[in-house]
C-alpha cells in the first residue's frame, strides 16, 4: 500500500507511523509543513504548502490512501479532500487535541483546562464539517479528544500515540540518590501548568532536598538525553490526559505525574501507572515521589512494561493498518 501522512507533524507521530509502515512493507511518505525547534527528521519530507499544491496532482495519483493530521490538508477549504473522494481513494482525518478542542466542551468536565492554543469554536466546527462531508472516519489518540469530533464522523478510531523502543532504554531511579532530579518540559507553560507546577516545587523546597530542572526551547533528541537523568518527571497538570513526552519518559522508566480526568482514567487500562496529578494536589504527589524511592523505582519499571505493551511502535502501526483496511 501507497500511504500518504501529511501535513503537520505532532509530536513525532507522522514520522514515527511512517516508519513502522515501512518495516511492515508499505510505502509511506511523511510530509511535514509545520517546523518548530523540536526537530523531529526521522521517516519525514520536510516541506511547504506551496509545494506540496504544485505536486498534488503526482501525489494523488500515486498514494492509494490519505492520512491528514491536525485538521488539515493540503488544498484551500480542503478541496484535496474532494478529489481524494471523486479519485475513488481512501482518506482519514487525525486529530491530535488543540485542533478541535472545543473551549466550552472542554471545561465540562475539566476545571483545569487551558484552551488558548485552539481555535475559536466556529473556526473548529467549520473545519469539521466540511472534512467530514468528505472524509467518513477519523483518529484520535485517546478518550479525552474523542467527544470534540465524534458526532461529526460516522466512525472514529483510537489510536494510541507510537513510540520507537529502540531509541530509549530503561534508566530507572536511583533509590540510593540523596538528592532526587525533578524535570519538567514545557512546550506551552500555559498548557502545561507550569505555574502550578514549580509553585509546588518551591515549597516543597523547605522541607526536602532534591534538584529541579526547567527544559525549554530544545530539541527533542537532546531532551531525552535529559530524561534519562531524572528520577521525577512531572509533566502536564491541567490537559486532562498524557501525551507523547509521558510516553517517553515511561520508555524510559521514569515515574511520571500528569493529570488524567477522572472520567477517561477510567476508559485506559488499571496497568497505566501514571501518577494522577492535577494543579490542586500537585504538590502532594511529588511529596510522595520525593519520599518513597522505591515507588519512584516501582513506577518507572511499570511505566516501561506499560510502553511495550500499549505504545510500542509495530503495536500501534498493527492496529493502524487494520484501520486502513476497512476504510470505504
């Protein structure tokens, strides 16, 4: 199969899919628009809109099947979408969460929620509707993006984010270690809760000894790098679910501590040994890790058993292809 990825890169994803696709004897192209100081490269044709117009009509001629990422394609008002459909070939729309995180649907049931990233709901809606009057099924990584865009399609996939193991080996904690390192990575501090966050950390500081670190604007190769020397990552407090950077550090076996809303805890598996923290109890949460080494030891072996079992990258690519196969 001829699969087409494009046209923004989240998180790694379309590269990381890609490249999977490829091991399992598929053709795949990854073509990325949106470049940011992450400097993901592998398995991805770094690109520009205008390009990728100027060459659609070959593109479409020789992919058989069309994954869009983000809410977006290649064409103005998704008139490639049209064409993908008229041409009589296979299309897929993956939203990945600020692309379709509707600000009033998302304070529902998460007080937290930081919405600034995503577009105004009109904006949103729009987009859905016209790509789904072309496009009848979508992906979504997990429980928590999936009421923005169900009622939109007639069918929409969970497709758990991917990672390439071989790239991380375990690093689990030092239970002897006096001073704990305590990592957090914020792309978007607002998103994130990074204010929440280094609150805690602070007052935390008058009653136990530890290290932290603040990691911005670096790319994702040398953050891992990082990752690698922590023994507390606290990640991201207000979402409402974890992302790719849990994902790693668990691939590393790290404890991580991010909030889940209590109502899409409950549709991931009990294996899933993420600390659930959110801006109101933060600080307990790393009062415990900064407390308990051998929970801190505990959770990074699970979180690396966890990895495996749900995120690892021929895993993910399995369930992805039988999504392919059943496309109209």
């Amino acid at each position: 199969m001829k699969i087409f990825h494009g046209i923004v890169e989240i998180a790694g994803q379309m590269g990381i899919l890609c490249g999977g696709l490829k091991r399992k004897g598929n053709i795949a192209g990854a073509y990325n628009t949106f470049h940011s100081y992450l400097g993901y490269q592998d398995h991805l044709i770094n690109t520009n809109v205008n390009e990728l117009r100027k060459t659609f009509k070959h593109i479409l001629n020789f992919y058989d099947l069309f994954h869009y990422h983000y809410n977006t394609s290649i064409e103005d008002q998704f008139r490639d979408l049209q064409k993908i459909k008229k041409k009589g070939k296979k299309a897929i729309m993956h939203h990945w969460g600020n692309d379709v995180r509707f600000h009033d649907m998302a304070r529902v049931n998460n007080p937290y929620v930081y919405t600034g990233d995503s577009p105004p709901n009109k904006v949103i809606h729009r987009k859905l509707s016209i790509i789904s009057k072309y496009v009848s099924e979508a992906i979504v990584q997990d429980y928590e993006v999936l009421p923005y865009v169900e009622k939109y399609y007639q069918k929409v996939h969970i497709l758990p984010l991917a990672i390439d193991l071989r790239k991380f080996s375990p690093s689990y904690p030092d239970i002897t270690k006096k001073r704990p390192l305590i990592l957090h990575a914020p792309t978007n501090p607002d998103f994130k809760g990074t204010v929440f966050i280094e609150k805690a950390i602070e007052e935390l500081r008058a009653t136990h000894s530890f290290d932290y670190r603040r990691i911005e604007k670096m790319s994702n190769a040398e953050v891992v790098k990082l990752y690698k020397e922590a023994d507390i990552i606290v990640d991201q407090v207000r979402c409402g679910s974890y992302g790719l950077l849990s994902v790693e550090c668990m691939a590393l076996g790290k404890p991580v501590i991010t909030f889940i809303r209590p109502d899409v805890a409950k549709r991931f598996s009990p294996e899933l040994p993420i600390v659930n923290g959110n801006p109101d109890n933060v600080k307990e949460k790393i009062k415990m890790l900064l407390e308990n080494p051998g929970a801190r030891e505990n959770l990074g072996i699970r979180g690396r058993k966890y990895v495996e079992k749900v995120h690892e990258r021929s895993v993910v690519v399995d369930k992805l292809l039988s999504i392919y196969s059943k496309l109209d």
